[in-house]
C-alpha cells in the first residue's frame, strides 16, 4: 500500500507516532548539541500543511515555537558568555530547562489527548 493510499485510521497512527518521534527528539535535543532539534524542527515545517485537524496543528505550532523562542533566548544571552562566564552559564541552565519543560509538557498533553493553547494575541 502506498502512503497516498493510506486509510483515515493509519495516516492517524502513522501521524500520531511522528509528533511521539518529533517530541523525543526535541526532549533530547541537547544530548546532540541540538542536532536533534534542528532535524526535529525541519520535519515540524515539511510535515505543518499536511495536518487534519487542530490537535495536531496545535502540538506542531508548540514544538515551533519552543524552537525559535529557545534559540531567540540563547542568541540574546550570548554575549553573558563574553562578558561574564557564571552569567552566561546560568541563563543558560535556564534556558535549556525552560526548553525541556515545555517539550515535557507538550510531549505529555499530546499522551493525554489535549490540544496546546493558542499564542495570546498581541494587544
């Protein structure tokens, strides 16, 4: 059977297993010196246009957003390591747990069948 000829159930199934293998390698992505999370994040956008429903799109846009947050926060917390070591080993500490704990959370919202919350919208 072809991918394209997939039933309704098995794309489901096979869709559920990607987000559980894109969750692992977020969650582990500092294991690999973050490889993990740029594979991870390159699948997150080929596999967005290809999402049933708003579960699924909701977990994506998570796993999205933790990424370049994370890696917005790590480039501004940069130049701690330039100028003062401590600091910079600090903010970073946190936010690589900031960063795990929002994997953590995703990951196991997505095992109990809960959509993630829309961003609040900019005022």
């Amino acid at each position: 059977m072809l991918p394209s000829e997939l039933q309704p159930h098995d794309e489901q199934k096979t869709l559920t297993l990607v987000t559980h293998v894109l969750y692992a390698l977020h969650t582990l992505a500092w294991l690999s010196g973050g490889v993990f999370a740029v594979i991870a994040i390159i699948i997150n956008y080929i596999k967005r246009d290809d999402l049933p429903d708003a579960f699924f799109r909701s977990h994506f846009r998570w796993q999205i957003r933790t990424f370049w947050f994370t890696l917005l926060w790590l480039l501004l917390a940069s130049p701690l390591w330039l100028l003062f070591f401590v600091p910079g080993m600090i903010a970073y500490t946190v936010i690589g747990l900031w960063y795990l704990y929002r994997c953590i959370k995703g990951w196991w919202r997505f095992a109990e069948g809960r959509a993630l919350p829309l961003p609040a919208p900019l005022a």
